[in-house]
C-alpha cells in the first residue's frame, strides 16, 4: 500500500501530483474539513534531524555573527546613535514603503498570472508558463537598465512619442523607476507559489461551491482564494525581503534606500563596523517581516492531503482572448524589453569584443556553480523543513527563521562576512567552488525551506507510521516512502535556488577561484566600465540557461 | 537504478570532482579593482616578459579592497591594485600592506603615493569640463570652475550626480576648499539646471553633439571616444593652478602584508611604475603617468602640471559625507 501511493503521488507519474509546482510555501488544504483542533503528530524524538537542521542553523547564521562581531567595534554609544538617527528612520522608512509597494504590485499581477496558467483554458497556456516564471532570471541591474533605455527620459518610449508634441515622460528615476523594475522581476515569485498551490488544491470545495448556485467568479472569491492565502503569503515574503536586499535595481534607478546607504557606507569609506551596525538594523526588520508572514501561515488550517486529482480547468468564454493579451502584455514589459534592450546593445556592438569561447567557459562555470549550490541548498533544507512540517515546536520554529538570516541581507555582506570565515575557518575551501556552493546554500536557503515545508506537509505522517510499523527504520522510511513523495517539491526548490544563483554577483565576484568567471561577472565587468554591447551576450545566455530548468518542469506536468 | 539517474548523478561526481580543484600555489595572486579590459593586457606583457604567473581576482575596488581586509591576517592576495587612492589608503591604515622600498616609490612624485610609503600611484587622472567646441571657444570658460555658477550658464550643463567619479570629486572639492564652498558651488551648480546623466561616457558624446555645451566628467573619457571617431566637438578644458575643477586621483598598488610571493609580487609593482606599463597607461587608456620621465599623450597635460601637493590623496574617503550633502541639497 505504501508503495502503490508512492507510486501515485510521484510527480513524474501522477498527474497533479508536483505541477509546475515550484511550490515556494505553497500550502494545500483538504475538502475534508478538519475534525477539530489539529492532530499533533505523534511525539516522536528526531535526534538525526534535529542535530542537522540546527547545523544548518549555525551556519546560515555566519553572516549574522559576522555583523554582529564588526559592530561590536563601534561601542554601543554611536552604535546606538547611528541607528535612531533620523536619516536611518527616514531610509528605513522608504525601504520599507518600496518592498510594501513592489510587494503590492507583485502578488495583484502575480497571483492572476498564476491562477491563469495553472488551470484555465487559455490560449497559449504552456508557453506563457514558462515566460511568466523567467522574468526571475533578469538580474536587477539589467531590469533596471532596460527601464531606463525604454522608459527613460531619452529612451525609446520617448522618441516613440516625440513626434506626436510629447515633450516629457513622467519622472522615472526615483521611486516611479524602482517599483517598476522590481516589480517587474519578482512577481513571479508570487505567480509560483500560487501555481503551485493550485495545482495541488483537491477541487472537491469548489465543486461544492459551485454546486451550492455560485457562479465560478463568487467560488474563486469564496473559495479558492481563500485557501491560496498561505501561497500568496509566501511570494509575497520572498518579494518583500528580495526588495530590501536589493542594490542593483536602486542604485541605478537612484532611490536611495537602507541597502544603498549600506553599500556607500562600504564602497565610499570601507566603513565595516558601521555598515554592519546598519545591516543588523535591516536584519532585525527582515526578522518581523518572516515573523508577519509565519503568522498569515499559522492561522490558515492544514492537512495533509488525499490523493490529488485534477481541478476542474477554468473556462474563460469571451474572456480567453483578453486575457491572453494581458498576460502577454505582461510578459513584454518583465521580458521582452530587457532581452529586446540586451538584444540592441549586441547588434550595436557588433561582432567585437564578442569573446565566444571565453563566454561559454564562463557559461559552464555559472551553470555548474549555481546547480549544485542550488543542490546543496535544497539538501541543506530538508531537515529544517522536515522538523518545521513533521515536530513543531520551539527548535523547529527558531531553525526556521535562522534559515532566512542570509536571504534578507545584501548580498555583498553575506560575501565579505563568508571571506571572513572562509579564510580564517574553512582555509582548504576558501576560493574553490565549494566555497560559491556554501555561499548560495546561504544565501538561498528559505527557498528550499519553503517548497519543501509544504509539500513535506502534504504527505500524512501515517504514511511514516506504517512504513515504520512494517518494519522499515528511519532511514528506510524517508528514502522509500517520504522522498519519493516530496520529490516534485525538492524538484522545483532546486529550480527555484538555480534561478536565483545564477545571477547573483558578490559571492561570485569575493568568494570563488580566482580568475574564475562567470556570465553574471562578466556581464558585471562589461557594463562597469559602459561595454554595453559586450555585456549583451553572456546576459541573453544567462537569461537562455535558465529558462532550461523552466522548461523541463512545463514539459514533465503539463500533460 | 534509472539510466538517467546514473548519468545525473555521474555528472555531479564529475562537478564535484572539478570545484574541488584549485590552481597552483607559485602564482602571484592579484586582486585588481580595475577591469580586465583596461589592465588585462598589461598583466599579460608582465607574465611574458618575466615567466612569472599571475592569478588574478577582478571585482570592483571598494570589493577587493574589503576582501584584504576581512583576510586579515591570513592573506591570499599578493598584491592589490585599485581605482581610488581612498580605497587604498584605508587598507594601509589597517596595517594590511606591506611597506615598499625607496627604489620603487622615488620613481613618482611625493603627492601621488602614501606618506608612509605602503602604497603608490600607478597612473592618473583628472577632473576636466568637457565643452562643445563648435559653441565655444576656450576664452569663453571661465577660469575657475566656480564661474560656472554664473546665471548665464543656465540650462546648458551637463553632470553625472549619481556617478561614483563625480562623487568622489566633490569628496575631494570638500577637503580642499571646506564644506561651505562646495556647498555653495553645488547650490550654484544646481541653481542652473544642469541635465542629469548617468555616467561620463554620455556627457561626453551629449557635448560632442551639442545637446548641453559643458559638462563635469574625468579626462580620459574623450581620449577613448575621440579614438573611436565618436566624440564629436567635444574639447576638454583644463583649470590647473590647483584649482578643483582640474583634482587629480591615481589608482594605487600596494603589496599585501604577510603574502606568499612577496618577491614577485616587487617585481609587478616595479614592473607597473616602469617606462612599459606607464607607456601603455598614457597611449592605451588616456590617463596620466605617474612617473614624469614618461610623457603623457600629447593631447594630455603632464600630471604634476595639475597636482595640489598639499592634499592628501589617501584622506579623499568620506563618501558618506558627500552623499549626505548631495541628498541634503536635492541633488540626489
């Protein structure tokens, strides 16, 4: 019995068993309502997974222990001075307003995205699943130099309009600019979740709902949306906390906010000790916004699941057109531009400086760093999902928020606090790629955390008891009976961390061999120094690698 | 088990196999905050003509700088190399860098490397207004950079307030006049509506083709467009007589404290402050040598014409200021 569900529910098998899941904390609800308070499970002791998930703890919270060692300089005093300064309110405060906004925008086009490509007669529905996901391989600067070529004050838009007496496109630079280009390049964490969430959702409510007299819109509002709040909670934390830590798309779109004034405090002045003080400030924010979110998550009721089974698809009549045209419009603005934006600066450039054998080295170092970086993230998660879905409690709960430590900070503190380390502590790792791997299993962590917290929770711990019951140890019941299971979520976490790895530019840069690079340094390198055009080919690719993933995951449960 | 699994997990045995390689341990290990493009070259001339191999770690300065100095004591870097003095200078002041002999810092002049002799200037450049010379002639600029406050200089400016050579020279404006005066030149700068552009580069090619007359950039970005045919009537103009308009700032080396190949890691400064490297400086990227028996390109100035001995390039640090004022007057 046990393996003919294993079988069953084995994504690559069992119809909507993972979907094009990717589910970052997508959280699936049973038909059947729960009978009372919810089922502790059963008070079993997890030595092994305790003892590895507070390992894993300890070392994401390396950057937090770094900064708090550096601020430790300062003396309490100016410590204290620097961070109830009105100018540190005043930037913690337009932080704050930006995440709340792109994090606005992001789950209002995110989760009608996601719900439309998840099950709806759609035209182009496959298609439009993959471009949707891949505005997340945009790094931000790219994001944000494409906005400013297109909707800049001399950019395309504006010549478009010139013509027509347009004088001045509204103010870009600012605010305007940020949102935009942030926005644009993480809503698809939203759309992932809530995908994810769907794809898992048993129909049976809205069955009965629209069986009760509700049209589909009222079942939706009633009923589906309802029980995709945890998803959308959990995109919307991964947004939020990615808007904080963000620099890129700031910098160059010169909104200036806490992590800007981090980098400066850094870059102008190598300012270490003060730099840190104001990393633990934005730390401590980035701690009530995961605590906000764990609450959202908390009050939603979960089961485990029965057997998945297909929704029914959501027929959109006259509205199938329109739609599609929406999402594509979408898809231009997160999508198009920047690669039509890096596809100009190539052809501009022409053949110069276009270094292929160097680029498709570089190709190969990404793709290799970022795959097993985002392997090891996903492996470092399970025990701290697995304590956090199958033992609650304080260790589990602690553990969890450790997880996100590394993910909230700018990525370039994250970087100079694993120098620290790496050259003091883990000396035979230190600039090898092993020591890029720890970094992203660092830095990415809460993505693997969360798609496999929920799906780890899907599965009945009965299951486990009667593998276990039958005779099979531990060991024997995660590898026969809970992995097979999980697998389509560890699946897309490790997508998920893929993506992100990828373009990510301070561990690169600090923390790899030396002379080693890779397509985010050198589309770094080149546009540093205003080498657009060369910086056009290594960003297409890496825009092009990571659609791979994508792809595979569209194919293997779209059927 | 699954073919595909097999090949997978062979696949991953394999990557394994290659991140836990790392490189041989005779090279010089450099960190360099200049990119490969402007001194890449160079670091390959150094490894022909000597045999000796260099690794080398490319990233931004302040990056590399910081790398140094989390290191600590347990250095993997040979020698560092940087844009900015300031940058620099903050890692010598935490005793990071080892102190040079006088054979290789009497080759440049006092004001272009550390008092203390832990770093030195490897190749210069200089604050300029950049002018349309088909509006212009040079009698029409003002003699100082404070004319350009002037009311009839409205609407026809061009500065790159977010760009990191624009901050660091009103960093440097503010050492040497005090923050009063370059409050009041920016208030004034301001008060004329100059374009905001985002890199030097465009100001430039925006004055070549008469959008603005004069902008505030570095020197060598009109060398570069001019050798590709894209400069247009763009001129520059030089203020000299210590005059801020015309600040000079080097890029620095210094060689890492505690270093494996501190005898190779000589060879390269010696080999950065020699007639080759300088040459290479003045001809291949338009900047300014340090050293003064090699002269700077023929459209250049020579760079103690420009120098203000009395400050101290390696003090020129406090970007945080700079933007405090920057953000305090409007301007960012």
């Amino acid at each position: 019995m046990v393996e003919r569900t294993s079988v069953r529910s084995d994504g690559a098998g069992g119809g909507a068993g993972g979907g094009l899941g990717i589910a970052l904390g997508d959280l699936p609800f049973s038909p059947v309502p729960d009978p009372g308070p919810r089922r502790a499970p059963a008070p079993r002791l997890a030595p092994v997974t305790t003892t590895a998930a507070v390992v894993v703890a300890a070392v994401a919270l390396l950057p937090l222990l770094y900064l708090v060692l550096r601020a430790r300089e300062v003396g309490l005093g100016p410590a204290l001075d620097l961070v109830l300064s009105e100018r540190t309110v005043r930037l913690l405060a337009r932080s704050l307003s930006l995440a709340a906004a792109v994090t606005a925008t992001a789950v209002v086009i995110g989760v009608p995205v996601g719900v439309l490509t998840a099950g709806s007669d759609i035209p182009g529905r496959r298609v439009l699943t993959v471009l949707t996901a891949l505005p997340l391989a945009v790094p931000s600067y790219v994001a944000a130099l494409a906005v400013i070529t297109t909707f800049g004050p001399r950019g395309t838009i504006a010549r478009w309009l010139a013509p027509l007496g347009v004088e001045q496109l509204p103010e870009l630079y600012g605010f305007a600019g940020a949102w935009l280009a942030l926005s644009l390049s993480t809503f698809p964490y939203v759309t992932l979740t809530v995908r994810g969430a769907l794809r898992r959702m048993d129909p049976a409510l809205e069955e009965v709902s629209r069986s009760l007299g509700n049209g589909p819109g009222a079942t939706f509002r009633r009923v589906t949306l309802p029980q995709l709040r945890p998803a959308v909670a959990a995109g919307a934390l991964l947004t939020a906390l990615y808007t904080l830590a963000d620099f890129g798309a700031v910098s160059l779109l010169r909104y200036d906010t806490f992590t800007r004034v981090i980098y400066v405090q850094y870059k102008g002045s190598l300012d270490r000790s003060g730099a840190a003080v104001l990393a633990l400030v934005l730390a401590a924010v980035s701690l009530a916004v995961v605590a906000a979110e764990a609450r959202v998550r908390s009050r939603a009721r979960v089961a485990s699941a029965r057997t998945p089974r297909d929704r029914q698809l959501l027929r959109l009549g006259r509205w199938r057109f329109p739609t599609a045209a929406a999402l594509v419009i979408v898809t231009l603005l997160a999508l198009a531009v920047p690669v039509a934006t890096l596809v100009t600066w190539l052809t501009e450039g022409g053949p110069a400086g276009l270094d292929l054998a160097a680029t498709v080295r570089a190709a190969s170092h990404s793709a290799q760093a970022s795959a097993l970086g985002a392997l090891a993230a996903v492996a470092a998660a399970w025990p701290v999902a697995l304590l956090a879905a199958r033992h609650p409690g304080t260790v589990a709960r602690w553990t969890e928020r450790a997880a996100y430590a590394g993910y909230a900070l700018p990525g370039l503190v994250v970087a100079l606090a694993l120098v620290f380390f790496g050259a003091r502590v883990a000396t035979p790792l230190y600039q090898t790629v092993g020591m890029l791997i720890v970094a992203y299993l660092v830095l990415f962590l809460p993505q693997g955390v969360g798609a496999l917290r929920s799906t780890i929770a899907q599965v009945s711990p009965r299951l486990d008891d009667a593998s276990r019951s039958l005779g099979a140890g531990p060991a024997k019941t995660a590898r026969r009976v809970l992995f097979p299971l999980v697998r389509p979520g560890a699946v897309a976490a490790f997508a998920l961390v893929f993506l992100t790895a990828i373009k990510e530019l301070p561990a690169a840069l600090l923390l790899g061999p030396t002379g080693w690079d890779t397509l985010a340094t050198r589309v770094w390198a080149s546009t540093s120094e205003g080498f657009f055009a060369r910086a056009a080919a290594p960003a297409l690719l890496l825009i092009a690698i990571s659609a791979l993933p994508l792809v595979y995951l569209a194919l293997r449960d779209d059927h | 088990m699954h073919p595909n699994r097999r090949i997978v997990i062979a696949l991953l045995a394999l990557m394994m196999v290659g991140a836990g390689c790392s490189g041989d341990s005779d090279a010089v290990t450099v960190y360099s905050g200049r990119t490969a493009d402007l001194v890449g070259p160079l670091f390959e001339t150094f490894e022909k003509q000597t045999g000796i191999d260099l690794k080398i770690r490319y990233g931004d300065s302040a990056e590399m700088a910081g790398a140094v100095l989390e290191e600590g004591d347990r250095p993997r870097a040979d020698v560092l190399l940087v844009q900015d003095a300031g940058n620099i200078g903050q890692v010598a002041r935490a005793g990071r860098l080892a102190t040079l002999e006088p054979a290789l810092l009497d080759r440049v002049p006092a004001a272009f490397r550390a008092a203390d002799g832990q770093w030195v200037g490897v190749s210069g450049r200089a604050r300029v207004v950049t002018y349309n010379s088909a509006k212009l002639a040079e009698v029409d600029l003002p003699p100082t950079i404070d004319g350009f406050t002037d009311p009839r200089w409205k609407g026809r400016l061009a500065w790159a307030p977010t760009n990191g050579s624009f901050q660091a020279f009103v960093t440097a404006f503010r050492v040497m006049e005090g923050e009063l005066a370059a409050q009041a030149w920016l208030a004034g700068i301001k008060a004329n509506e100059p374009k905001a552009f985002p890199n030097n580069t465009s100001i430039v090619e925006a004055v070549g083709r008469g959008e603005v007359d004069a902008g505030f950039v570095n020197h060598y970005y009109l060398n570069r467009l001019a050798s590709e045919g894209k400069a247009g009537a763009a001129k520059n103009k030089y203020f000299g007589n210590g005059d801020p308009g015309s600040l000079v700032n080097v890029s620095g080396v210094g060689i890492v404290e505690g270093g494996a190949h501190a005898a190779h890691a000589r060879r390269l400064v010696e080999f950065l402050l020699g007639d080759e490297a300088q040459r290479y400086f003045a001809e291949k990227t338009f900047e300014l040598p340090v050293v003064p028996s090699v002269r700077a390109d023929p459209v250049l100035p020579q760079i103690t014409s420009l120098a203000r001995p009395e400050v101290e390039l390696s003090k020129l640090d406090d970007a945080r200021g700079t933007v405090d004022l920057l953000t305090r007057l409007g301007i960012l």
